[in-house]
C-alpha cells in the first residue's frame, strides 16, 4: 500500500493504546509488533497496561514506544472479587494521570477488560477519538452478560470499532447493534523475515530426536480447550495406522490447565510416544520450518496470526471453519477448510495430506503467496495509520477506503 501525503504533522497527535499487558499471546504480539511500526512511521506512541507491562514491553520500549504498567501487578480476570474492586481503581488512576500528561488526540482499547475498564477514564478527560478493536467472536459473552451489556453501551461512544474479520464485524453489527457506519476491518499482518527459520531443517529435527524422513505437523495454540486440541487428538487416534511411519505431532504453546488431560488422552489413544507438547517456544519459526503440516482445530476464533505464519512458513494448513480461519484459508487452494469438532472429518483431511505431498506442496506454495500479497505487517500497519488520519480529520471508519468493511481487499 502507497502511503498517502501526512494531512497533519504526525508528531502533534498523540496515540494511547490500552490493553492488559504485552505478554504472550495474539493481542498481546499484535500490539508489539504494531505500536513500534506505528513510532516509526512518526506517530508519538504510549501503550496502557491494566494489568502488567508483560514480557515484551522492553523490547516494544527500545523502539521508542512509551509502555507504563499498572501500579502494581495484577490479573484482573483471576484475582478475588474484592481484590479486583480495590486493584481497578487504583489501575484507572495510573490511566487518568497518563492520559494527562500525554493528551492523546487518540485512544484505542484492545481486550475487553481493558475496554471496559478504560474507555470511560478516556471519554471523562476528553481524549476526542475513542476507538476499540475486536480480536475474537463474542462467545465470551454469553458467560458474562452484565460485560455484555456495558460493551454495547461503550460502543455507542466509539469513533470507530475496528474487527480482524468479517465474521466478527456481522456479530458486532447483527448481534451487538453497532452503527455500520462505524465499523472498520483491519486484519492481522506478519512479517515473512519472521517466518523464516534460523536453523536448517534437520537441525532442527535432530534437536528434537525426529528422523530426516518422519510426517511432522504441528499446532500453534496455548492449551486452552477452545483451541481444539482434543479433537485432534482423537481425530490423530483414528487414523494413526494410516499415516506415514514415523509420525510425529508437535504442540507448541502454554498450558492454561488442561496440558495433563491431553496426555492422557494421548496415551489412552495408544499415540503418547508420537505427540510432544513443547510448551511456550521462541523458536516458532525453526519448528515451523521443520515441520509439513500446519493445524489449527479451533472451535472459535478472530483471526489467527498462527494461521498465516504457517502460510507464511509455507506449509499447507488444515483449519475449522470459524471466525476468520475461512477468510485466511481458501479451500482447496492454500489449504483444507473442515467443521469444528469433528475429529472424523479432521481425520480424513490429515491422512489426504499425509499421504500426497505434492498437493501439500502446492498449498503451502499458494498460502505463502497469499499471506505476501494480502496478510503483511506493513499492509496491516498502513490501515491503522489511515484509520488515525482519517478519525482525526472526522471522517467515520466507512469513508476511509483502506478499512471500510466494503472495500475490496
């Protein structure tokens, strides 16, 4: 995307993003990859941590972007109630005095926590744009109706509400009531340097005692039930005599509670030996690299960067079809597009990949090519900084052709 001549010098106009931290996680990376791009491109940069600066916020600060934590650390979704009660205010004064002394011409809210805790401190001091983004579908919600409700009355308060696929922009427009005018699409980029692994193939294979020849597909998800990861196990133990021996599957990401049951399943399955769940890794792109197949068997999602850094790797992938997955993914052509929770349909979809890598190499040739002309940071960086233009100068997010949801992308 050509860069349009600035309406207004940059560096007089402030932005705020407010979240829960720059740890791990989706948000978490699209924030830290994004908010350095953003001071680059000469935008003075503060981010807002309700809950803790998090493990990337030294690296996004050596970019020259402010990062301020709470004042102290806290987990507002695990504390104890009145823990909570007492930790928010003291957390939205930090904000108030930020907001302050910076005097952002814009404030953008990611994480519904943090939205729903910050967005009224910035309408009370008058920040004058006021934006949110929405990174999943809304089934959080139904767990929560009292948020659910004041999100809806936030939204009507917002300049703009910006979702990373179209699935979620028809719930936010259908099911939650927010103005069309007002809703803006801004997908998820990733840098192809990023995907490229450090370490040759069979290094990487040796570190982790595979043959040169073994079937290697590999998950990118933390160990959250939504994410599917028993469906593919029992999708794995169905199948496990059809696929190409040895076979291995690799599971990379944190365990949020349910790492212990997933091994038992495995080994009831008679497939513990072929499965390695490593963890939280920094070493995605090398994994990626020694791997042939890429899975992600969510049962919700926004928009999944671990989707198009597997496209990205060049692997064929094989996904649900939820939120944003179809809109990354054609079937077909970078990949095999399959209903969520069903392990015999996924079966089928890797054992057909398994066994015939020429298509496998014709979709992971196709994904890459897609992520490099529609997924990219740099792409993905454009649209935020023409949607700040465009809300300072006051116009609404469908009259900024580069995230109007009708545009053609």
């Amino acid at each position: 995307m050509t860069e349009p001549a600035a309406p207004f010098p940059r560096a007089d106009h402030p932005l705020l993003f407010v979240t829960l931290s720059l740890d791990i996680g989706g948000t978490e990376r699209h924030l830290a990859e994004i908010t350095p791009a953003l001071r680059r491109r000469g935008w003075p940069v503060t981010v807002f941590c309700f809950n803790s600066r998090g493990l990337n916020a030294d690296a996004v600060a050596a970019h020259g972007v402010e990062v301020v934590g709470p004042p102290v650390e806290a987990r507002l979704s695990r504390s104890p109630r009145l823990g909570r009660l007492a930790y928010l205010p003291l957390a939205a004064g930090r904000l108030a005095r930020v907001i302050r002394r910076r005097r952002p011409r814009v404030a953008h809210f990611f994480l519904a926590e943090a939205y729903m805790a910050g967005a009224p401190v910035a309408r009370l001091l008058g920040v004058p744009v006021l934006a949110m983004s929405r990174r999943s579908l809304s089934v959080y919600q139904a767990n929560f109706p009292a948020a659910a409700s004041i999100e809806r009355r936030l939204h009507r308060q917002m300049s703009a509400i910006v979702a990373n696929s179209r699935a979620s922009l028809v719930e936010l427009e259908g099911r939650e009531g927010c103005d069309p005018a007002r809703l803006g699409l801004i997908y998820n980029g990733v840098v192809a340097a990023a995907t490229r692994p450090a370490r040759a193939r069979a290094e990487v294979r040796r570190a982790l005692g595979l043959p040169d020849a073994a079937f290697v597909a590999i998950t990118v998800a933390n160990l959250n039930a939504y994410k599917g990861h028993a469906d593919l196990l029992a999708a794995l133990g169905l199948v496990q005599s059809r696929l190409p021996a040895p076979w291995c599957l690799l599971a990379v990401g944190g365990d949020f509670g349910i790492q212990a049951a997933l091994e038992a399943q495995a080994r009831a399955l008679g497939i513990g030996a072929n499965v390695r769940f490593l963890g939280a890794r920094a070493d995605v792109a090398d994994l990626l690299g020694a791997a042939d197949l890429g899975l992600l068997c969510s049962h919700q999602e926004g928009f999944s960067n671990a989707v198009i850094e597997k496209m990205a790797a060049g692997l064929a992938v094989i996904v649900t079809d939820v939120g944003g997955n179809p809109e990354a993914v054609r079937q077909g052509i970078d990949g095999l597009v399959i209903p969520p929770r069903d392990p015999r349909k996924l079966a089928d979809a890797i054992v057909t990949l398994a066994l015939d890598g020429a298509f496998r190499t014709r979709l992971g040739a196709s994904g890459r090519q897609r992520v490099a002309e529609r997924f990219t940071l740099d792409d993905c960086v454009s649209r935020y900084d023409a949607l700040y233009r465009g809300l300072i100068d006051g116009r609404q997010p469908r009259d900024i052709a580069e995230i109007a949801p009708g545009a053609r992308r």
